[in-house]
C-alpha cells in the first residue's frame, strides 16, 4: 500500500490538523480583508471624494484580483510546490495591504487592492488543495468545511476591528492591522508549513525521498523505500491550463468550472443583497440588517455540519443536496418575509447551505485531477467562481433598475443555483470513484482512483 492510500486509510494525526488550521489561518485573513474595506468604504469615499460608482469598483478591485490570481498565479504550485507559492502569495498580499494604509488616491488604492487580491486568490487555491491533501479520506470533508468556515470568522473579526479601529485611528489603521496579522501569519507559515506529499511524490526528484519521509514520520506513517519514478527520469510538464482540457479532464472541467460559477453567483448575490432587498420588501433596515448577519451565522455553522454530512455519505451526494435544498429555501424565504421569526430561521438556513456548497466544491475539486494539475484545476474553478461573484452584484443591480421584483430576483437566483446541481449531476459519470474525496479500501492506490 502507498504513502497515500496509508494517509487516506489512516486516522488524522494530530501534524495533519495542525496543518489544516494553518490553513484555516490563512482564510480567516482573506474574510478579515474582504470585510474590512466594506466597512471602511463610507470612510474612504469621503477622503477621496468618491461616489457610489467610484467606491463599487474599489470593492469589485479585490475580488477581481483574486480571480486573476486564483488563474494565473496557483498554477504555478503544481510547477514549483505548494509551500513557495503560499508563501510568496502571502507576502504579496502583506504588501497589498500595507501599500493600501498609504495609498494617497483612490487610484492608488484600487492598484494596492488588486495586488492583495492577487496574493489573496493564488493562496486560496493553493490552501484548499494542501488541506485536502494532508487529511484522510474519512475526515476531508469536515478539514475542508473548518477551513471554509475561517471565511466567516475572519469577515466577523474583520467587521468589529474596522469599527473599533477607524472610530479610533481612521480607515488605514484598518488595512495596517490587516498587514501586520497577515505578516505574522507569513513568518507561522515559514516555520510550519511543510510541502505536499502528493507534489514530492509525483515530482520525484533527488532528495525528495528524505523530505517525504520525514512529513511520513510526522504524521505517524512509516517511512517510504523508494519513490514510483526514479530521479533520472524526467517529470512531464505540470502546471498547464491546457492539461485541464485533455482526456477525461474536459467535462470534469467544464463542469466543475460551471458549478463553482452559479454557486458563487447565489452565494455572492445573497450576501450583498438580501439585506437592500428585504428593506425594499416592506422590512426595517433593523429587520434586514438582522436578516444579513442570520445569513452571517448560518454560513459559519452550515460549512461545519456539510464536513460531518461527508464524514458519513460520499461528498458529491451531500453536496447534491446542499445545492437543491439552498436553491428550494430561497424561493420559501423571499415569500415567507411577513413572518419575521420564520424569515430569519430561513436565513440561517440559507446561509448555512449556500456556504455547505462552497465547502463542498472545495472538498470535491481537489479530488478531480492529478498532483501535477491539482493547484491548477482548483485554482482556475476558484477563478472562474470569483467572476461570477463579481457578476451577482452588478447583474442583480442592472436588473433591480430594469424593474424586477425581490421575489423574481430570488427566483432567479435560484434558478441559477439549481443549473450549478445540474452540473454536479452530470459530473458523476465522468468519474470512475471519488479519488481522494471518498474513504476507499486501503489496497486501493492513488494510481487505481485516478
């Protein structure tokens, strides 16, 4: 039996934890971030000057280099190694937001943001396939929904710091706070974190085998003899966004690709706009405010419960109904907003399974490609699922002036979720087995569940 089908059939020792809340660390910074420019946006429009527009491509800068990144940065691990790209997408994102505390214009600002996005989006990538990559086949699903579950902490801690802190000191103290914790964050990571087994192994190079031994050791396994490939061969080419789209890679892909886009566009348009929505509805801004952090609290706890779902059923049928079920509370939710007591359970609700799906996406991705297109395969679907994150926003805002409803809104929000079901429905077939998501014989290798 390999090193790998040993870690899968093997109880999480407690090296592998640690190094999943390393990542978790590492998403909790990315929702301190997103949530601080939110909340010092009013701040920074009346420094610079800015309208409504002008502070809506601030906010969009971000996430558009968080794409960028998520594309054009992450597939660089399956090419150099997961640890120098987190780590250099990490003191990528320190500068960006150091820079951002001295940005002299609103020019200079959105350039600072991009940057972080970058650093943000390429380290995102890379965490989701190294947490996968570190835990057992039994307990992925709940590493991966802890780590997606940081998002939520980070938004929360990041919302409190930015109105303790700019009542205080102003806006850049916010962003200074942000550099010094993702700083800190940098020099933990350069201590800790170890490289992905699945990278050594399937790079194979001379002295790879004493590093993979020693994580071995690490994590109770017995050492390796020998690698599969000898050090003299040469390894084919890794990182390249055409090796997702050859062989069985096409459809995984495309369909992948089409269901992190319509659940980050659910995900995305509930976040920003239910609160806007639900005042416009006939509730209090109170009442909506309200509404939003059940949306908040659900998120946390849903990411949570999808991982312990999946420690018991098979991650694409848990996943299957997490994105029904968020599609069907949607339409109840914006019908049942008479009944406060009933629209905020239905908040929780819908918070807890639309942040469910993204956990299962980033449980399932990994788990669809080979160590040497890993970080690019889950990289690229991020990319492609921040686009529609970008989009939600602006689509929901063109088509609110073009005279929709907040009930045909959520409706069609839905609409979209459900495409993102029908994608993974369709993934099935493409796929012998679960590779590295599902619990699998210990005879069983990693060659065999590819």
């Amino acid at each position: 039996m390999d090193l790998r089908a040993r870690i899968d059939a093997s109880p999480m020792h407690p090296y592998q934890w640690m190094v999943v809340a390393l990542c978790v660390v590492l998403n909790i910074l990315d929702g301190f971030d997103v949530m601080a420019l939110a909340f010092t946006a009013k701040s920074i429009g009346s420094d610079f000057g800015l309208g409504g527009s002008e502070l809506g491509v601030l906010l969009s800068a971000g996430l558009i280099g968080m794409a960028v990144g998520a594309l054009a940065l992450a597939p660089m691990a399956d090419r150099i190694g997961r640890r120098p790209l987190i780590l250099m997408s990490v003191a990528l994102a320190t500068a960006g937001m150091g820079l951002s505390a001295s940005a002299g214009s609103a020019w200079e600002l959105g350039i600072w943001r991009v940057i972080t996005g970058l650093g943000i989006g390429s380290v995102l990538a890379c965490t989701t396939v190294i947490a996968s990559e570190y835990s057992s086949a039994r307990w992925r699903g709940l590493a991966i929904s802890i780590y997606t579950a940081g998002y939520g902490v980070g938004a929360t801690i990041g919302g409190m710091a930015a109105v303790g802190l700019q009542s205080e000191y102003g806006w850049r103290a916010v962003f200074v706070t942000g550099a010094v914790l993702t700083g800190l964050a940098l020099a933990l990571l350069v201590v800790l974190l170890p490289e992905s087994l699945d990278f050594l192994t399937s790079r194979g190079r001379t002295g790879d085998l004493d590093r993979i031994n020693t994580i071995a050791r690490r994590i109770g396994q017995s050492p390796v003899p020998a690698l599969a490939r000898s050090a003299d061969k040469v390894a084919p080419r890794a990182g390249r966004i055409s090796d997702l789209f050859s062989g069985s890679n096409t459809r995984s892909t495309v369909l992948l690709w089409a269901a992190f886009f319509a659940t980050m566009f659910g995900f995305y348009f509930v976040n920003s706009w239910t609160p806007s929505l639900l005042e416009t509805a006939g509730l209090t801004k109170d009442q909506s405010a309200t509404a939003g952090m059940m949306l908040t609290l659900g998120g946390t706890v849903g990411s949570v419960l999808f991982g312990v779902f999946a420690s018991r059923w098979t991650t694409r049928s848990v996943l299957l109904t997490f994105t029904i079920a968020a599609a069907a509370a949607m339409t109840v939710f914006i019908m049942s907003i008479s009944t406060l007591t009933l629209a905020f359970a239905l908040g929780i609700l819908i918070g807890g399974l639309i942040n469910g799906c993204i956990a299962g996406l980033y449980t399932l991705a990994p788990s669809l490609y080979g160590p040497q297109v890993r970080a690019t395969g889950v990289g690229s679907a991020i990319g492609i699922g921040r686009a529609g994150a970008i989009l939600a926003p602006t689509a929901a805002g063109v088509l609110l002036d073009a005279g929709w409803t907040p009930e045909q809104l959520y409706f069609g929000v839905a609409g979209v979720v459900v495409l993102a079901a029908v994608a993974l429905f369709a993934l099935r077939p493409a796929r012998s087995t679960d590779a590295a998501a599902e619990p699998v014989p210990a005879a069983v290798s990693t060659e065999s569940r590819s």
